[in-house]
C-alpha cells in the first residue's frame, strides 16, 4: 500500500468484528524506523525486512497482537474508450483523483454486480440498497474481431472485488 493511497484503517476486535475510521497515513503513524523495529521485535513480533519500513501506529487502544488492516479507496468506472473507440473500458483510480483507462475493448455487456447480504448478485441497486451492499463483482465481457471468417471469439472475466462498505 502506497502511504499516499490510504483511506484509513480497521481493527478486529476479539469477537471477530471490525470497526473502521478514515484517515490519511499521516494521520495515524507515529514514527517509523529501525527504532521501530526493535519495539516490535522486543514484544515478541517477526521483524524479517527492511527496518526503515516499520511503524508504530498512532490509534488509540491498540495492543500488541491487535489485528490492523490499512485500506485505501479507489474509484471504478465503466465508460467508452478513449484509446479503443467504440468499445467500452474500465477506468481506474484512487477515490477523488483522475481515473485512467485500465482495460479497454469490453463489450457494453461488462458491468458491475451488488450483492445485498445474501449470495445473489444483482445488476442494479437503488439508494435504499446502498447500506446493504457487502460485495461487489465485475463481469468483462469483450469479442476479439474475425480476422479470418469464423476466427472470432467471444470471453468474459469475472472478479469478485473485497469490499468494506462506507455507506
């Protein structure tokens, strides 16, 4: 994770739950460095690395053993191509910067599927459905031309993306 792409971050709780705050890297580190590295190793955790890329964490009421995880948000968007005319492409980018073409030449069947708390995936979500959205998948579909009669061929790729919902 890029320090620069961060959201925020989560922490599990011993029940297994998370809670999640927003918050740029520098706002919850507190310093990094070989210094770190041995606080970390002198409470028992695997310092295998580069010391200068560990950090002591400033968020409140963490322990030795808490599990962390550091998130950033990024932007996806499905739109016509700018470097593949007449097909679609996948824009890609950190929440609130550009977007770049990421893939280019999918059909206008690609899409983004919600899943709402259950194992369905649906093809569109209303407003009301936003809180209840816990996953999200990209299905890419896209045709490679005839060079040849009968050369062609349809594909598709289908991913499901991790999700944490900040409705």
């Amino acid at each position: 994770l890029d320090q620069g792409e961060m959201g925020g971050y989560g922490v599990r709780a011993t029940d297994g739950t998370w809670s999640f705050q927003s918050g740029a890297w520098s706002s919850i580190v507190l310093s990094t460095g070989a210094a770190d590295a041995g606080v970390c190793a002198a409470a028992g955790a695997d310092t295998a690395g580069v010391a200068s890329e560990f950090a002591r964490l400033n968020i409140p009421s963490l322990s030795v053993g808490d599990v962390v995880m550091l998130y950033r948000q990024v932007h996806f968007r499905l739109a016509p191509s700018a470097l593949a005319p007449g097909s679609t492409a996948l824009y890609r980018g950190n929440y609130g910067e550009s977007l770049a073409e990421f893939a280019t030449g999918l059909s206008a069947q690609s899409r983004f599927e919600y899943r709402r708390g259950d194992t369905i995936y649906y093809p569109t979500v209303s407003s009301a459905n936003l809180p209840s959205i816990d996953g999200i998948r990209f299905v890419a579909e896209a045709q490679v031309p005839d060079s040849v009669p009968g050369g062609g061929f349809r594909y598709g790729w289908t991913v499901t993306l991790p999700l944490r919902n900040a409705w």
